[in-house]
C-alpha cells in the first residue's frame, strides 16, 4: 500500500473517531473522550479477521448490521473486561465467544441481552439499539461520502477501519455506562502535606 493510501486511511480513521465521539456526547453516551483499554485493542486486532469473515458478506444485504455489530462486540468486550479481566483475557478470539451462542445475525441480541442483562423488549434495550443504529448509520454516511469504489482494497480498508473504530466506541459508550470516566490527575506535591 503506498504511503498516500495510508495517510488517506489513518486520516479517515482519525475523523469518523471524532466525528462519532462527537455525536455520541452530544446525546450523553460519552463525554467528549473516547475510553480506551489497550488490552481490548490489542484483542480487536486477533478477532477482526473473524468478524471481518462474517460482516464483509454481509455489506451488499445488510451494510448497517455489519458496521454495528462491532460495535456490539466493543460493547461485550466492555462488560467482560470490567467483569473478569483475568478469565476474559486468556481468551484469544473475543469475536468467537459473542458470536457462537446466537450467530452472527442475533449477535446484538445476544450482548444486549446476555452481557449487558437487558431484556430485549425494555426500554433500556431499545435506548441501546438506537444509539448503535445511528452510530452506524453515521457512519455507513461518512463511508459514502469517501466515494471509495465498491469492492475494490480501498473499499476493503475503508470498512476494515470502520468497524474497527465501531469496537472502540462500543467499548467507550459501555465504559461510560457502567461509570468508567478520565479524571485529571494533580501532579503537585504541597509541601505541607508532606508531614
């Protein structure tokens, strides 16, 4: 891939981020930050080709599933990071355990149900399917907006980049939710307290 392609796909990146963490604490879900946990990161990069096997079919039928549900499993990753580092982190394909119980297409019932304990038909459920659909509707338009060739390696890399920033947000909104936040920490030291 030649250097241009890259800074073109690493500015992409950069902007939709922005652009969905904007969106995002605009309605609440965040608070002008993304949260980031780099263990998580690092287990996007060993499950994005198993996700990528089963959502890039998908584009052509149901383009705004396929971005979303990487944001579901951000979400999943979330709950179980928070829950358990230590069991969840010996797992290698995070994709795999979300997906294998429902599938694919019922993955968002699944962590919304399963890991984030919501019953499908309550008002918190459908708070949640809202905020992914319009996160991924959002981004399905930026997509476009590139007029990237259908099918073609940009096309690949541009949805490879999406999704990927789709887990982080998932992993941000359910860290938020469940009450992770930044504080700036003071580096002074007061003398007087040294005592």
């Amino acid at each position: 891939m030649e250097d241009t392609q890259k800074e073109f796909l690493a500015d992409y990146e950069r902007r939709l981020r922005e652009m969905l963490v904007g969106n995002l604490s605009s309605t609440g879900k965040l608070d002008g930050q993304l949260l980031t946990v780099e263990e998580l990161n690092e287990k996007w990069h060993a499950a994005a080709p198993s996700y990528m096997a089963d959502a890039v079919p998908q584009i052509a039928r149901y383009p705004l599933a396929a971005v979303a549900w990487a944001m579901y499993v951000g979400m999943g990753a979330a709950v179980l990071w928070d829950k358990d580092w230590n069991q969840y982190s010996q797992t290698e394909d995070w994709y795999a355990m979300l997906s294998s119980p429902r599938g694919f297409d019922a993955l968002d019932e699944y962590v919304t149900e399963v890991l984030l304990a919501m019953p499908l038909d309550s008002d918190r459920a459908r708070t949640v399917e809202e905020c992914v659909r319009s996160t991924a509707e959002s981004a399905l338009a930026m997509i476009r907006k590139e007029r990237i060739e259908a099918q073609s390696a940009m096309a690949f890399h541009i949805f490879a980049r999406t999704v990927k920033v789709m887990f982080e947000v998932g992993v941000a909104v359910e860290l938020h939710r469940i009450g992770y936040r930044y504080v700036k920490v003071k580096t002074e030291i007061d003398p007087s307290q040294l005592s």
